[in-house]
C-alpha cells in the first residue's frame, strides 16, 4: 500500500509543479527566464510528471493568455458561465488544445510572443502511442504493487491528471471560494485547497497580478512553488526579472 501511496502522491505533485512552474508562470506569463538547457530539461521534467496527459506549453500558454484576455466571455476557451457542466468545459478545453496544436485555430498575434516552444518532444508527447504507453506503465504499476484491485480506482486519476488540476482550477476557482480583490470576473480563491495544488488554487490573487512569482498574498496563504523559484533563482538557473518578483500588490 505505502508504495502505491507515494506513486500517486509523486505522481501528483510532479505533475501540478510542472503545470504551475513550466506552463504557467514561465510560458505563458513569462515571470522568468532561463537557459534553452534548463527550459528543455524542465519540459522533460513535465512530460514525466504529466505523461499521457501533457500538454504543449506553447499550446497551454496560448490558450491560458487568451483565458486572461477574455475571461468569463465567450472568447474564453474555459468558463463556468458557458458551459453547463464541468466535463463539457474540460471535453471543450481539450478540442481547443488539440486545436491549437494542429493549427486548426486562427490564433491573434498577440498570444504568440516570446513562446517557449521544443517541436520535437510536444510531437512526441501528443502522440497516441505516448499517451498509451504511459497508461500502460500506470495499470502495469498497480497490477504489479496495488495490495487489492480497489487501488485501479486511482488510475483515471494518473491518466487525466493535467486536466484534472485544470478542472479545478477553471471551474469550481471561478463558482466557489473567497476574493481578495474586487475584479470584473468571477476568480476566486480556494484556500485551504492550494495544499493540493502549489499555488494554482490563488486564483483571485493571480488574476489580479498574473506574472507575480508570488500567488499567496495574505500571510497563510502560502505558495509552495514561490521558494522554489526564489531558489531556482538564487542558483542561476532562472533568472526572475526585477518587475515580475515586485508585483505583488498591497490588499485592498
């Protein structure tokens, strides 16, 4: 069982850091730099964690700044108020994605800029046989360590884990949860339950200053991914630009 329980747990985390470290802050808000050596090793350091439910950070950063520029409109590719349930919203969010990538959608030019992009391995990881094989290496995990076939419940969960942390963010952080800041859309916090997902659940708090490196702006709102890039940024291996580590603001 403790195997099975440190899969999943590693598995998790993995998966919501990469999401909130390489797709969010780095390519689509751009709060930091780094290296084409450490940008490639990071989006390694995705593919692993998300496995058969990767996704491009080129296509993630697009679809996301389009979500900024127009959310709780009809342009946003992923609103409460346009869809009727939350799997209409994350089987809507997956057509645009793929979309996206296959260059299927008329995207404007402004949420094109300073793209990280590495076509090789986002062919490689959007392919089916990437996506099977990695679903393949989850059931074949717990055949070979689950202590009772009631632990394959958790196996969906490995599959979809990137949209999954998605859904929670896109749906239930604009429906539910408390605001910090008065805004002109629907974000919303979730505290306490950013303990489950490094930072992303300040959804208030993000939309209010999107490229600060800091979401938690209250004193126990904590963001487990800021000291990691306060660290990453201390060795060199990022560099945060001066604007983007000032930005929190003062409560209102």
């Amino acid at each position: 069982m403790l195997i099975i329980l440190l899969f999943f747990v590693c598995h998790w985390y993995l998966a919501i850091f990469s999401q909130t470290f390489l797709q969010h802050r780095y390519a689509s808000h751009a709060a930091f730099s780094m290296s084409k050596f450490w940008e490639r090793f990071f989006y390694l350091i995705a593919y692993i964690g998300q496995g058969s439910s990767y996704v491009s950070p080129r296509v993630y950063a697009i679809m996301h700044r389009m979500h900024h520029a127009y959310t709780d409109t009809e342009k946003d590719p992923h609103s409460p108020k346009f869809d009727d349930n939350l799997w209409i919203m994350m089987w809507r969010s997956r057509l645009f994605t793929s979309g996206v990538f296959n260059n299927k959608i008329e995207i404007e030019e402004r949420f094109l800029k300073n793209l990280p992009d590495w076509p090789a391995l986002d062919r490689i990881a959007h392919n089916w046989l990437s996506r099977v094989g990695w679903i393949a290496f989850y059931i074949t995990f717990y055949v070979l360590f689950a202590p009772s076939a009631w632990w394959y419940l958790l196996i969906p969960i490995h599959i979809v884990m990137m949209p999954l942390h998605g859904a929670v963010i896109n749906w239930f952080a604009h429906k539910y949860g408390s605001v910090n800041f008065a805004m002109n859309n629907t974000s919303k916090n979730l505290y306490p339950m950013d303990l489950l997902l490094m930072g992303e659940a300040y959804h208030n708090n993000h939309h209010k200053t999107p490229s600060a490196i800091n979401f938690g702006k209250r004193w126990y709102e904590f963001d487990p991914t800021y000291p990691v890039i306060l660290f990453l940024n201390w060795t060199g291996v990022i560099k945060v630009n001066k604007i983007n580590k000032n930005s929190n603001v003062e409560l209102e």
